[in-house]
C-alpha cells in the first residue's frame, strides 16, 4: 500500500507537467509555425535556385563522349594533378576581369560549351572542345583538343594556351 501511494503522487505530478507543457505549446503553437513557414517560403528557394553561372551556362553536348571530352577539359589540373582545375581557373580569371559587377549574372552573360569529333580530321578519340565567353563588351573563346582514350588536352588558341599554363605552372 505505501508504494501505491507514492505512484499516485507522482502520477499527478506529471500529468500537471504535461499538461503544463501541452499548455505551454498552445499558447506559442502559432507563432512556430509562422517561423517555420517564414523559413520556408524565404531561405529555401534561394538554396534550390541555380547559381549566376548555371542560368548563363549553354551546354551543346550530345553524346556521351563529348561529355567526357569537356569533363576531362572542365577537371585537369596540370601534369601533377594537384591545384586548381581549368574550369574553376577560367571562371575565376573571367570574375577577375569584371571586379566591380557580378558579370556571370548579368542577364546579357553567356557561357558557350560545345565538342567537336575531329575523326575525321585528325583521328579516333579526339574532339575539339570550345569555352566561349560572351558578354555586352566582351567575348573570348578557348579551344582544346582532347584525346578522350588518353585524357590528354592540348590548347588551341592563346586563351587556352594562358588558362592550360595557369592550372600547370600555379603553385
């Protein structure tokens, strides 16, 4: 009989502390919801929405293997693989020349990435791969071969000859 009546107490004693709490939650119920509601509606779609250079980026790639020439392009990092890649090297040299604008989200930027099969010209495996910069004062092109069996990338032009020396000899 004692130990009965030491539950009971204590059986009282939580129900007045979870009626306490569902009180507690009642009464401030409305205002988490808005929080959460809040958070939602305006930290959320900027999370899901594409970055500046995603609504400016055009990708011309059909085929599998041209999207292996422009992913081995998009990730060297020079003879040692170590260091920046080209791509991130390319973006960060086009930021650089616009300091005082966020030019790759300005509505007039596009960003134009294509590949070429050159079999026929120059042999199995080699595609042309073409960065192409465009902008309201400004356009410049990059162009690699690529040798998607070997994974090697010879540049083209000056521009990909700057950006290839800046991955490899950038310490």
């Amino acid at each position: 009989m004692v130990k009965e009546r030491k539950n009971e107490p204590e059986d009282s004693e939580k129900q007045e502390k979870e009626s306490d709490l569902k009180k507690f939650l009642k009464k401030r119920s409305f205002i988490y919801l808005m929080c959460a509601v809040a958070f939602v509606v305006i930290v959320v779609p900027d999370m899901i929405a594409p970055s500046d250079l995603e609504k400016s980026l055009v990708e011309n790639l059909e085929t599998d293997e041209q999207n292996i020439a422009w992913n081995i392009v998009k990730s060297y990092q020079g003879p040692d693989n170590s260091g920046y890649n080209l791509y991130d090297t390319i973006i960060l040299q086009i930021e650089n020349a616009y300091p005082n604008e966020n030019i790759l989200g300005h509505r007039d930027t596009i960003i134009e990435i294509s590949a070429l099969n050159m079999e026929e010209k120059v042999g199995n495996g080699i595609y042309q791969v073409n960065f192409s910069f465009e902008t309201y004062d400004d356009n410049r092109d990059y162009v690699w071969q690529v040798n998607i069996q070997t994974n090697e990338i010879f540049p083209i032009n000056d521009g990909a000859k700057k950006m290839t020396n800046i991955v490899e000899f950038y310490d």
